[in-house]
C-alpha cells in the first residue's frame, strides 16, 4: 500500500498527459481549463514529493493553496454547467462561502504548517451538492441518453466519489489519529484517488468531441 500512495502523482502525470492527448475533444469549452488543473495537480504533487526527499520540515503550504484553487474552480465550472437560475445561484453562493471559510480558518490553522480541515470539509460537502444539482438537470434533458460520452459526467463521478469517502477519512485524519491507524485511513484515500483518476480517464477517452459543451 505504500508503493500505491507513492504511485498517485504518477497516476496524476499520466491523468494530465492523456487529458492532453485528447484536447482536441474539448478545446472549445470551458473544460478546457481543468486540463490546466490536471497539470497543476501533478505538478504539484511531485513538489510536495520534492519537499520531503530535501528534508523540509513540512509541505503543507501548498496543499492549501493547491485544495483553495482547486476547489474555487470546480464550483465555478458547476456553475457555468448549470441551466437551472437556482442551482447557478447557489454554486456562486457555495463558492463564496468556500473562500470566506478558507480565510476565516487562517485564525484557527497555520496553512503552513498544518493541513486545512473544517474549510475542506465545507467545500467537500458543498460541491457534492452541486453535483448532485448537475446530476438532476441532466435527468430531465436528452443528455441522460448520451451520459456515458459527456466527459463532465464522468468528472462529476470521479470527484463524487472521491469527496464522499474522503470527508469521514478527513475528520478521522485530524480528530482520531490516536485512535485510528493513520496507515489504514491513508490507504483508503489513496485507493479513492486511483478510482476518482481512473473515472477522469474513462471521461477523456469515452467522452465525445464537445459533448456536454459549457
């Protein structure tokens, strides 16, 4: 299980490259810039690898910043996929209320020193809302009939699953440690990165030229 945590930010390199293979399916909507988000991942993860083989002390700088851009940009292209006037509210709202979070927990967590917790929590729970907001709109379209060649579906499924076994595994992280195995809980968040991963990749090579175009 070590050798498979230590294998995601390759998983992520290739998630990127193949993400860029087939751009050309997608170059014309705005999902275009989670391609840019699917490098930064990588990269970043390979830096946070960098970080510990020198000896630094701690990363979690920039994680934080990592999950705070992450984060901003997901509810904001669930907004621009949203028809329904009410749903795009309330991703606007979400992402408000994300930001203000983030900034507020500054006063209760050093970002560098220590990972953020409740602002990650909230996020978490807010865009699984706003998946399932984008899950219902589809269910009343014509689109439910092509789901499988929507690359944003695919996506939605991916990050749903990822952030509804991560948000118990995140509260375990920080309040149980003492009384949870770490090794234990890490491996399961691992094994929901490779699933999250392999759903962006389905996505990419099922997905058909601007289906779903936002």
């Amino acid at each position: 299980m070590i050798s498979i945590r230590s294998s995601i930010k390759y998983i992520e390199l290739l998630v990127a490259i193949i993400g860029t293979i087939y751009l050309f399916k997608y170059k014309h909507t705005y999902l275009k810039y989670f391609l840019v988000i699917l490098w930064y991942t990588a990269i970043n993860e390979f830096s946070g690898y960098l970080f510990r083989i020198l000896g630094f002390s701690t990363n979690m700088i920039i994680y934080n910043v990592f999950h705070f851009i992450n984060f901003s940009f997901l509810f904001l292209l669930f907004n621009r996929s949203l028809e329904i006037p009410k749903y795009k509210k309330a991703t606007s709202i979400f992402l408000g209320i994300y930001v203000a979070s983030f900034f507020i927990n500054m006063f209760f967590e050093n970002y560098l020193i220590e990972v953020q917790t409740v602002p990650f929590l909230i996020a978490s729970v807010l865009l699984i809302t706003s998946i399932v907001f984008y899950f219902s709109e589809i269910l009343n379209t014509e689109e439910v009939l092509y789901v499988k060649n929507n690359m944003l579906f695919w996506i939605s499924v991916g990050y749903l699953l990822y952030l509804s076994g991560n948000i118990p595994i995140r509260v375990i992280r920080n309040y149980f440690a003492d009384v949870v195995s770490l090794e234990n809980v890490l491996e399961i968040s691992s094994v929901l990165s490779i699933v999250m991963n392999m759903c962006f990749i389905i996505g990419f090579v099922w997905g058909e030229k601007d289906k779903g175009k936002l």
